[in-house]
C-alpha cells in the first residue's frame, strides 16, 4: 500500500480552475511541431543499425516537447517563419534526450515515462554511447546552417547542464544541500536550457524589424521569461513527488526522496523541524529506502510545516515572472500562447 | 605466471633498426605542443570542483599527444603560426581523451597507461558526466576561433568515434568478425580523427600562397596521410597484444583477447584453422578468461600461421602509404618529421 499524496490548500484552489488545454498553447505551432518531429526522427539516420533501431524507440517514447514548442512559439512572435527555428526545435529536443538517457544510467532507472529505458533494455555501455552519439549529432545539426551564435548558445546550454548534472550527483543524498545550492543546481541542470530554447530566435536574422526593442532587449527579457519558466518546471517536478498520485506520475510519492534527492519543501523544511525529526528525512537519503521511516511520517511533517504550499507560492510567483517578461512584444496569438506557457506547467501532473 | 609475448622475425628485424628519437619527431613543434598542455589544463577551469580536480589528474596521466604533434607538425608545414592551431591541437586531445574515459567504463577498465582510472577512483556515474563534459566544452573550445569548417570537421570525428565504438561493442565477444567490419570499426574508431587533426590545419584561413596545390588537393593528401597513419596506428595497437610484455604494456599478452576483443592477427587467422583450433579461441571469448585454453596455445596458432607477420607487413605497407601522401607537399624539416611520424608510431611499445 502506498502512501497518498498530500492535497495541499493552495494546489486544491488552483486546480478549480481549469488548465489551458494543450491546443490553446500548442495549436498555433502545431504544423511546426510536427516537422520538428519529422526532423528529431530523421536525424536518428545512420549506417549503425542500432542508432536508427534507438531512435524509433525514443522518438515515440512521447516527451512533452516543451523546449521545442517554446522555441517555436518565440520564433512565431519574432516574425520568424523557415525551417531554421524547426531544426534548432529538433537540437534542443536532442540535447534534453541526451541528458535524460545519460541521467536514466546514472540513476539506474528502469522506467521513464511509464516505458522501459534503453538502460534497462540495452545495457549501460550502449546506452552511455547512445548519449554521446545524441550531444553530438545535435551539435551537427545545429551547425548545419551555419549560424554560429546559436551553435554557441546551444553548446554553452549542453555544458551547464552537465555541470548541474555533476553538482547534483555531487550533493546526491546530502541532508545538508542549501536553497543557494539547490538553485545553483536547477538553475544549470533545467532553466538554462529553457532560457536557450527561448533566446536561440533572437540569434536568427534577419531580426524583425517592427519589434520595437532592440534584438540584445529582446534577448534579455526571453531570458528571463526561460529561466523564470524553467526554474517554475522543476519546482513543479519538485512539488509533484509530494503531490501525484502514482497513477499520474508513474512513481510512488516520495520516490525523489528514496533516491537520494533532496527536493525544495524538505530543503526549506529540514533547518526548522527537531533533531530527531530532521533525522527521519537522513534516514531515508542514507539508506536510499522507506526501512527506517514511513513515507506517511515524511509527509505528515511537510503537512505541518506546510513548505509545500509555500514552493507552491514559489512557483506562482516564477509563472507570473515569466508572463512579466513578455510585456514588450507585440500582442498576438504567439504572445498569448507564451503566456499560458506558464498555466500549462503549473497544471502538468506528470 | 603469465606468457611470454611473441617475437616474430619481421618485428624482430625492424626492431634492430633504432626507433626514431621523440626530438626529431616532435622538436620542431616542442613549443606549440607545451602551449597545448597549458591550453589543455586551463580548459578545465570551471566553478564545478570536480571538473579541476579530474582535470589536473587527467592532464598528468602522460598521454602520447599524438594527435596534437600531428596537427601543429601539418600547421607548421602549411605555414601556420597563430594560437588557433595550439586551440584545435587542444580540441583534438580533449576529444580523444573524452572517448578514453567512456571507453573505461564501458570496459570496467581500472588501470590506464599504469595508472588508475577515472571510472576507477570515482565511480562511473561521475564519470560518465565528465566525459559529456569533456565533449561539449572541446566543442566550446573549437568554435572560439569562430572558424565553422573546423568545427563541422572535428563534430564529424566526433560523431565517427562514438558510431565506431557502438560497432565495436555491437560486436564485442563475436568470434566471427570479418576482416572488413574490422576496417569499418578502425576506421571510425581511431583513422578518422586521426585525419580530422591533419586536416584541420588546411581549413585554417589564410592558405598558404605558395604551397603549389590547392587547398582541397592538399585536404585530400593530408586526409589519406591521416587515415593510413591512423590505421597503422590501431593495426600496432593490435599486435602490442601479441609481441609486447606486460612491463612494456602494463598489461599481460592477449589482454585485448580477454576482453572479448578480436584482433587483427586472430581474425585472419580464425577461418584458417581447424574447428576444434578455432574454438581454442571462442573459449576465451565467451569466457572473458583463460580459464579453458592457455594464452599459449592461442600464441603457438598465430605464431604457426604466421599471422602477426601479416599485419605487422600491412603495418609497414600503411606507414609507406602515409609518407608517400606526403610527397606533394613542400620539403622542409616539418615534412620531415611527418614522414618520421610512421616509424615513431611502427616502433611504440606501449
């Protein structure tokens, strides 16, 4: 018998109000998303049979595709319309697949998104070549129309996600990890690639004309609009541990904690709880299992403390951020999607 | 007790002719090649620990440098003399050394060149990160200079080496490997970067006025002096296995064998001999031990069948092959110890 997730108060108010529904975000880039598709598929071509053979596999393990669509929906409101932003689409998609796999040998898992990974299926030797094989095609794939600004922000993107990577299996079972550290981390490991998937169009010229701010302006406030959204996705990853139900994420509650990993409502509540409470948590990040504590003595402790409805606030307050950042495009269908962008993190439940 | 390395009478009569000095080979470039180790150290400067500390243990594990000697000697006798040369001589040990450190975990290996491995000393989570590091960062390094033919050309090499070790692995423990999947592997897996490093030079602008060949013929010329070179390199590779002892080596006779890796030497030999010959040597194999034949008996096959004096003469055919490529090029001392870089590879023993 698992334990139930909590219902906290303010994820109950929230989820009153309906999601926006996918089309409502994606349907204005809908043909576009399906040639990325086409693209991600297509470039898994290779004379190794088991390249292809992998790639099938993973091209219909159905991800989000949520750097992809940001890419394009920005691409869409700077006036861009060319199969550049759809390769560029593809490489970011590549390069988070990349990072997944590489992170599903490193934590040893057999599952991800309710589908068996390559790990599991294919050993991890060819899975760790798989990866490599995946960073750098994308790099080819990005070079391909010889745009050397983008193939920059994409490589420098790859980079601090190993690096948040390596931070974060540095600290893994840490019952000490600060807020600082745990931003350091996330801030490398998700939000720079979602700050890139959102700049990369404002690397493409010709810039727009009538945009009416400058390109290094409208650089900067994408930025800010990918890394509010980003550092908001993985609260929300954070949150669901406690939250889902293990029908909708796939996992049991508590399963981040069970690995090792200490998610943002234990790292705000740990220095504020007794001594002996804090070593409830030490348990389960030392023996990497529920021997000494029941998963419902965690929660009851996150309950009374309530540090999930405050990363819930949290997370509230990085959406509108990230809506905040837009103010200076243009209004339009392309602006309107980004801004729900947002919603559609905060309502995901897997 | 381990077993004696063979000493066949073709390698035998090389070896009393005196292996060119590592001076005349690499004197001319002494320079560039100590600017590529500061190059090669201060490239590992990150706010990530882990990174400077792998990367001091990395930079002192006393690699050949090969393939930087080789780019900065081809930079040298097109007339080059800039830092971009010193970046891509840099670039080039990065990847390699990238490729070397996935190897290890892919093969569990624990001692490289007599020392520990990474995999070894932190595990292969850690290292599988800073290999993807390693990759993405020489891939940051290679566009510093802004020149995109470069980096498409080392991306390519890159990409060449990842599919040649998903070949290899593909196909590790088979005992009936073919001589051509052998050359496909090899020239993947070690030719191919070997000729992106005596190319790059030519891609570096301006070319030189009075080189009396076009920039592509001479691309061509040095390409197949790579791959030739890079060919013998491996096909030495595979006979250290045989004829090396585990002084020079660091490891015993028919380690390679061992891990379930067939050699040149057997895989000409295995269709030669009898079945019960041949399963001598697919024991081992499906092994991974010498638990039901001998290193002996496998060494008394190929020393009766003569086949390591076959592929130490298509080693030395291939080393005529890579000095005859260069015969276009202008005579000077930089051509010279080009033409000496064969004979300094024929010679190694390690």
């Amino acid at each position: 018998m698992t334990a139930q997730p909590l219902k906290p108060a303010a994820i109950e108010r929230r989820h009153k109000i309906a999601p926006p529904s996918p089309e409502r975000f994606l349907g204005l880039v809908g043909d576009k998303l399906a040639a990325t598709e086409v693209v991600f598929r297509d470039h898994f071509g290779s004379d190794v049979p088991f390249i292809q053979h992998a790639g099938e596999y993973l091209a219909s393990s159905g991800g989000k595709r949520m750097r992809p669509a940001l890419l394009l929906l920005v691409a869409r409101m700077l006036g861009h319309d060319s199969e550049e932003e759809v390769t560029y689409a593809a490489v970011v998609e590549f390069i988070h697949t990349a990072t997944l796999i590489h992170d599903d040998v490193i934590d040893h898992a057999a599952l991800r998104r309710g589908q068996t990974t390559l790990n599991e299926l294919w050993g991890n030797s060819l899975t760790v070549l798989l990866g490599d094989w995946l960073y750098t095609n994308a790099m080819k794939m990005a070079l391909s129309h010889g745009n050397l600004e983008v193939v920059r922000e994409l490589c420098e993107a790859t980079l601090k996600m190993v690096e948040g990577e390596l931070l974060a299996l540095q600290r893994l079972g840490a019952a000490d990890l600060t807020v600082d550290e745990y931003f350091a981390i996330i801030d490398r490991k998700t939000a720079h690639l979602f700050a890139s998937a959102c700049t990369v169009p404002t690397l493409i010229t010709p810039a727009r004309p009538d945009l009416g701010m400058s390109r290094e302006a409208a650089r900067r406030a994408l930025q800010s609009y990918g890394k509010s959204l980003g550092t908001c996705f993985q609260l929300v990853d954070d949150l669901l541990d406690f939250t889902a139900s293990e029908q909708e994420l796939g996992k049991p509650v508590l399963s981040d904690l069970k690995e090792g990993k200490l998610t943002l409502p234990l790292i705000l509540l740990l220095p504020r709880v007794a001594a002996g409470e804090r070593r409830l948590v030490q348990h389960v990040l030392e023996d990497r299992s529920f021997a000494r504590t029941t998963p419902e003595q965690v929660l009851e402790l996150v309950r009374r403390e309530g540090t999930v409805d405050e990363v819930e606030d949290m997370a509230l307050e990085l959406a509108e951020e990230a809506r905040e950042s837009l103010a200076g495009f243009p209004a339009g269908a392309a602006r309107e999607a980004l801004e729900l962008a947002p919603d559609f993190v905060l309502h995901r439940r897997h």
